[in-house]
C-alpha cells in the first residue's frame, strides 16, 4: 500500500498553518475573550492540519502547538499561569502535560477526519473535525493534569473535594463550550472552503450499499 505524499500546496498550507500558530501563542490574537471568557483559537490550525495531511499533519500541528504551549509556562509568549506554576512543581511533568495531549489530538483528528468523510462526506467531516479539536483537547489537557499533578496540594485545591469529573466540567466550564462551537465554526468553514477551492484532495463518500456488498 503506497503513502501518499503531500503535494507543494499541501505543504504550503503547512507552513501557512504553522506561523499563524505561532503568532496566535505569541500574541493576543489567538485568546478571544468574550465576557469573562478566553477562547483560544490555537486548536483550529491543528484540525486544519488534520483534514489537509491526516493523522502525520495533524500530529506534526499538534506537536507545534505542544511546545508552544510549554514554552508559555517560562513565559515566552503568552504567559499560562497554571503551566508556571506546573513547571515549578516538576518541569518534565509539566512538558508532557502540555505537549502529548496536543500530539495525540492531532494524530486522532486525522483519523476522525478520514472516517467522517466517508460517512458523511468531506464538507461535513470539517465541522465534524471541528468540533472534535475542541472537544479532545480539552479532555486529554483535563486528563493529563489529573493524572499527572493530581496528588499535589496545588491540583488538590483546585478539586477541593469533588469528584474528578464534576470538577473537569465545573473547571472548563463554558469556556470549553463556546471553544467547541467556535471551532466547529471556523474549521468547518475553513475546511469547506479549501475543499471548494480543490486546495485539499476529498476523500470519497462510501456508498451504505457498496460497503454491504464489500461485507
């Protein structure tokens, strides 16, 4: 089975991707705030990514936005003061932290994406991809900060005695509600728009009867 490899226009969304990521950790423009709310926006160049490259661009994507992110606990970029406060309870802990949730939201994009365009078709498999960014990332950071930190006094304090999950939800709050939907949004319509514009190769639709008859 042949791999196929990225096209010049493929790499040059890439790269376009690539810097916008950059500019949206090292700058304000990628935190929105609405009210009391920040939106980042640092998700949908990784989905982006997924639906152009797959699972490889959307891992590679994931991978920039990971150290990015850690970079913003020593306060280069946009300061995190959850990840200061991580790095100065256990620097390596606080790199996987950051760093393997955006990887791994990345690389399941890429699948989520594929598997999407075939049921649905690709215009769909945008927001579906959307969507999913948001929702993923904010699962594995919450999980991993769990996993990782959740023995000490700061985490701790933070969970104040709830149950792991009703203090995932409460802490996301509707932050995580208005990043899936303004996700969804812009990656579907991003998405669409590359595919209508033949920049980005569809995948094709199976038909129910052709899968039966494959069965």
């Amino acid at each position: 089975m042949k791999t196929q490899r990225p096209d010049t226009k493929q790499l040059t969304l890439m790269g376009l991707l690539t810097a916008i990521i950059i500019v949206f950790s090292f700058t304000p423009i990628g935190s929105v705030p609405i009210g009391p709310l920040v939106i980042t926006l640092n998700i949908i160049p990784v989905a982006l990514a997924a639906v152009i490259l797959g699972p490889v661009g959307g891992a590679a994507m994931g991978a920039v936005f990971g150290i990015l992110s850690f970079l913003q606990c020593i306060g280069i970029g946009v300061p995190s003061g959850m990840g200061a406060i991580l790095f100065g309870i256990n620097p390596v802990l606080a790199f996987i932290q950051r760093f393997v949730p955006r990887v791994l939201d990345g690389l399941l994009l890429g699948f989520i994406y594929k598997g999407a365009s075939k049921l649905f078709g690709g215009y769909a498999a945008c927001f579906v991809t959307g969507f999913c960014s948001a929702f993923l990332n904010t699962l594995f950071f919450m999980s991993a900060l769990v996993l990782l930190f959740g023995n000490t006094e700061y985490v701790q304090e933070l969970i104040a005695g709830r149950n792991i999950l009703v203090f995932i939800c409460s802490f996301v709050g509707i932050n995580a509600v208005f990043e899936m939907i303004t996700s969804t949004i812009l990656t579907g319509a991003i998405g669409s728009a590359l595919l209508k514009a033949k920049l980005i190769a569809p995948i094709k639709k199976e038909s129910h009867l052709k899968k039966a008859l494959a069965e």
